[in-house]
C-alpha cells in the first residue's frame, strides 16, 4: 500500500543519509533470512579428468582376454559384420501372406500362400546360408595356421579352436534370426487373420444384409450353386470349413520350411565333418507362442461359420425349383 511504500522510502532516504548506498542496502535487506538449500552439496570436482584404479596385473588380465576371445583379429569382426548384415533382410521377410486387401477364393489362397513359403525357403536354402557360408571362406581363407585355420585337418585340434567358438556364434546368429522372423509372422498372420474376421452380420433375409464393422473386402468368396441332387436346392460352392484348413494348413506349412535350412559349419569344414549335416533350429510347433496363435487364427475364422449356415438357411423356403 502507499503507506509501506512511503515507509520503505524514508527508511532508505534515512540509511543513504547515514552510509550511502551500502547503508541504503543493508537497511532493506537486513530482516531477509535466505533459507538454506535443499539440493544435496556436490562434491568437489577433481584436479584431473580421469579416476585412478588398480593396474596390478593389469598386462596379466589383457593377455588371458585376448587369449579367450576371438574378435583379435579385422577379418573375423568384418567377417561377423557381414553375416549380421545378410540376416537383417531376412527378418523383413515372411513365409506368409499377411497383406491380402481383396476377396480370394480358395484356390487362389492357397496358392498365394503356398507360393510365398516355396518362395522363402528357397531363398534361405539357396542364397542366405551359401551367402554366409561364403563370406566365411573367403574371409578365413588366407589366415593360415592357427586359432582360424578353416584347412584344419585335426578334430581335436578344432574342437578347442577359436574357429570352432566364431562357428558357433555365426549359428546362433542366424537361428536367432530365424526365430525372431517366425516369431513375427505367427502374430502377424494371427493378427491379419483376427481383423479379416472382425464384426459382425445382421442377416434379415436373402437381400438384406447389414454388415457392421467388417472389412470393407471380405477376405473369402464363398458363392451360392444349385446342388446336383433328387433333392436340388442350394448349396456354397466350396464348403466353409475349407477355408479354416486351407488358413491352418499354410499356417503348419511354413512352420515346418522354415526348418528346413541348412548351417553353415558342415559345409565350411567338410574336409572334418563328413557325413554331419545339421539343420538350424528354429521355432517349433509345438512351443507356447505359436501354439497359442494358431488357436487365434482358428477360433477367429470359426466364429463366422455359423453365419455362413444362417445366410444359406434363409433360401430354404426356395429350395423348390
């Protein structure tokens, strides 16, 4: 108010009378108390930018890790690097066809489907695992004697190399790689599948249905035919439950090619492992996660199989010709 303000003014006119400018500031300022800080003291910054430690035996510790380890040498990292870089295309791949905007019948499905596993799998036989095999015989070729040595002619001797160890990294590399692809492609498809089969269908009569929240293509063709019976009537040209096999039966397939694909240990060092061909492990059928979305994809499709008989029933009253 105007009166604290006249106050403070003639109390700072009196202390500048008194000891100038000093005096005009310790007479305002002398009842402020600073209130300490709360934010923890930091310690004091040292005189030099790096931390002594303890180097006793330090030249020891440095001899027995490049004893251990196999990256001592620029062609075995390039080596790695470029296996890393092979694989990284094949876990953008599918062996399923989890992108179909139209309506397919059920030949086409199946080929679709089919040809995108064939199509797969033999790239993986035919171009990743010669690829990988490659570029380790050409990296090791000259190396010559010693802990990479790919002309070892000794078992024993390889069975405790460092080649031995770089072998079993560029396998787990890969059937790594495998995985992590399949792994994706059973959610996806599971994914694809749950969203085709998505909404529902109010059926009033053979003219009046009324879709809701469904694709804007049905992901199947099912079409109406006169039966060739004493009977007549009308029947799907294709059996609805077809459908939930064809989508079962490309599912089981592509598990099963993807474990189809060679390693590459037995073909880089034929010469001591003759007789020892080995496959790459991947995911198998029988582990949780695929188990678990191969019953997404038939529980989403059998959901509709009731609506398919109830869009049928309703030419019943037809069935006179």
């Amino acid at each position: 108010s105007k009166f604290v303000l006249d106050a403070a003014a003639a109390t700072a006119v009196a202390a500048e009378e008194q000891g100038g400018e000093e005096g005009v500031v310790d007479s305002i300022f002398k009842k402020v108390i600073i209130p300490e800080s709360e934010q923890p003291s930091r310690p004091a910054a040292p005189e030099q930018g790096c931390v002594r430690v303890e180097n006793e035996g330090f030249l020891d510790k440095v001899s027995d890790f490049t004893f251990a380890s196999f990256l001592t040498q620029p062609k075995v990292v390039t080596l790695l690097t470029k296996v890393r870089d092979e694989c990284n295309w094949v876990l953008a791949s599918s062996p399923l066809r989890s992108n179909i905007l139209r309506s397919v019948k059920l030949t086409e499905w199946t080929q679709v489907q089919s040809q995108a596993t064939t199509a797969l799998t033999t790239e993986l036989q035919d171009k990743w695992s010669p690829t990988c095999r490659n570029h380790m015989q050409r990296s090791l070729n000259d190396v010559g004697k010693g802990w990479f040595n790919i002309h070892e002619q000794n078992r024993d001797i390889y069975e405790f190399s460092k080649l031995k160890r770089l072998m079993r990294v560029v396998k787990q590399t890969m059937e790594d790689t495998l995985r992590f692809m399949v792994e994706d492609t059973v959610q996806t498809f599971a994914s694809f599948i749950e969203d085709a089969c998505a909404g529902d269908v109010e059926i009033t009569d053979a003219k009046t249905v009324a879709p809701e929240d469904t694709r804007t293509y049905p992901l199947f063709v099912l079409e109406l035919v006169a039966e060739e019976t004493e009977e007549g009537g009308l029947a799907y040209n294709v059996d609805p439950e077809a459908y939930v096999e064809a989508a079962l039966e490309a599912y089981d397939e592509a598990l099963v090619a993807t474990g189809t694909i060679e390693g590459v240990e037995h073909q880089v060092m034929a010469h001591l492992l003759k007789n020892n061909k080995s496959m790459l492990e991947t995911v198998s059928a029988t582990e949780e996660l695929p188990t678990a979305c191969r019953e997404r994809i038939e529980t989403a499709l059998r959901e509709w199989l009731p609506v398919a008989d109830d869009y049928l029933a309703k030419y019943d009253k037809y069935s006179e010709f």
